[in-house]
C-alpha cells in the first residue's frame, strides 16, 4: 500500500503538506528544538518542521523503502535524516526528542497504543507529542469519502474496506484518549481543515489509480468493467464549479500533548 513517493504525492501528498503547514504552525514549539516525525513517508510534515520551526534537527521514522528513498532525495537539508522503522519500535533512546508528531499515520498501525507510548517514550519531560489523522467520514476528507460513498454503493462488500468504517481512532474523542493513555498531559484536540480543489475528474481520478493506500489498493484489484462504472459513478457525483474544477475540503483531527515535566 505505501511503496511509491511519486504515487502518493498526487494522490494525498499535494494534501498532506497543507495539513502539515497548519500543524507545524499551530504546535509552537520553540526553535532549536530535535523533532521526531513518525511515520513521515515522502517527508510533508519534516519539510514543514524544516521550513516552520526552526528545528536544530529532524528525524523521519517511515517502515516504507520506498517513501523513505523519496523523502531523502527530495529532502537535503543538513538539519534532516531518515530512518527506516516502525512506529511501535523506534529506534531511539528514552527522552532524547523535544518533539515527536506523526501525521496520518496512527490509524494504520496495528496498534496505535504502542505507538502513542513510543512517542511519550522518546520525548524528554515536558516535551510536546502531536499526532493527526485525516476524519474520513461525512464532511471529513471529502475526496475518499466520495470515492467509498460511490464504492458501497456499487459493491456492498466494499464496507469492510472503507476507511470511514475500520479506523474508528479517526474522531476526536478516541485521538484525545489515545494521548492520555499514553501517560500524557494537557491534551487538546483541534480540527485542521484544508481546501482540496481538483482541477477536473482526471485531476482527481487519475491519482487513485496509483496504487498508494486503501482506496487506490481497492481499485487495483476490481476487474477493469466494475472500475469504469465506479469511476462514472463519482464523475456524476461529484460537486463542481462553473469552470469545471470540483471544489472539496478536508478535515483531519489533531491532538496535542505534553509528558509531564519531571
Ligand atoms: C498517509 S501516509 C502519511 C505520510 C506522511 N506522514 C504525510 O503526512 O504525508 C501513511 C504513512 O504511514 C506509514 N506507516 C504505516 N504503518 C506504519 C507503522 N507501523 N509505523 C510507522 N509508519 C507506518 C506508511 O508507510 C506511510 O508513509
């Protein structure tokens, strides 16, 4: 599912990064600060620290080869390194980050638990851990919840693949909770919500058939006359303006928290 950075730049890439500016921004760490960015895949929320925060350095965490190849050609930066791990193993001392995030990731790892006691591991006494998710239900992220609503709609089976039914982690409550079972404090939860403008149904369409993620992943494996008829389907359904550009947004849940200060 996550194999090719430049599959998923068009797909949620393009996406992510407005996510990830909005969310570096907001976290207002300190400068000179070493940040962790677990599961980073082709590096939008590393390249956000790295532009925003005024970190002394960053590592990103991502298990994919692929992505991690993509983020560390794409990002040279002295300040930046890449690590080939998983969210529930990080490879790093206890209390050596001053900020550990990960964005878009904790709904697909087996066990967000772990992975939310790794991030509140790594960071030092009163240090920051934020995490999001994309919201995929309705008024979430527009652009999946319409291509599962056209899905289900063609192949009931399609329910049980659909991100807005598995990962119920994608809520505020649950995102909040995760934190606090974590042993951390002062958490917040904040919706982050970004246009997502496609140009036309090709702009749109195209980057589903990449490959990267559920949807794509689904796709991959319907005979080609179920994905035409899926694909007429969202051309039908989808809002559009005058000049034929279709008009989305999307919203992700953000939490932040803090380990208390020894
Ligand atoms: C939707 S992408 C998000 C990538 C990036 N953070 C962004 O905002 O664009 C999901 C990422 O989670 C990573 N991932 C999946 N399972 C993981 C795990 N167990 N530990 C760490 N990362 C994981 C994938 O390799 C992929 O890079």
């Amino acid at each position: 599912m996550w194999a090719t950075g430049e599959a998923y730049e068009p797909y949620v890439g393009r996406w992510s990064r407005l996510v990830a500016d909005r969310f570096v921004r907001e976290t207002a760490a300190p400068g000179g600060g070493r940040w962790l960015d677990v599961g980073c895949g082709t590096g939008a929320v590393t390249r956000a620290v790295l532009d925003l925060a005024r970190p002394a350095a960053v590592v990103g965490v991502d298990p994919s080869r692929g992505y991690v190849d993509y983020a560390r050609r794409h990002i040279v930066d002295r300040r930046a390194r890449f690590v080939l791990a998983d969210a529930t193993r990080l490879p790093f001392p206890d209390a050596t980050a001053s900020v550990a995030v990960s964005g878009l990731v904790l709904n697909f790892v087996p066990d967000p638990a772990r992975a939310a006691a790794e991030l509140a591991r790594v960071v030092v006494p009163g240090g920051r851990v934020g995490v999001y998710v994309w919201d995929y239900g309705q008024g979430g992220m527009e652009a999946i919840r319409a291509f599962w609503d056209a899905a289900v709609a063609l192949d009931g089976e399609a329910r049980t693949r659909d991100e807005g039914t598995r990962f119920p982690l994608c809520a505020p409550g649950p995102l909040g909770e995760l934190l606090a079972g974590a042993g951390l404090e002062d958490v917040e939860v904040e919706e982050i919500r970004v246009p997502t403008a496609f140009a036309d149904f090709d702009d749109y369409w195209t980057p589903f058939l990449g490959g990267q993620g559920p949807a794509p992943a689904y796709l991959s494996q319907l005979p080609g006359e179920h994905r035409a008829e899926l694909r007429e389907r969202l051309r039908a359904a989808l809002p559009r303006a005058a000049d034929g550009s279709i008009p989305l947004h999307a919203r992700a849940w953000a939490a932040r928290a803090r380990r208390r200060a020894d």
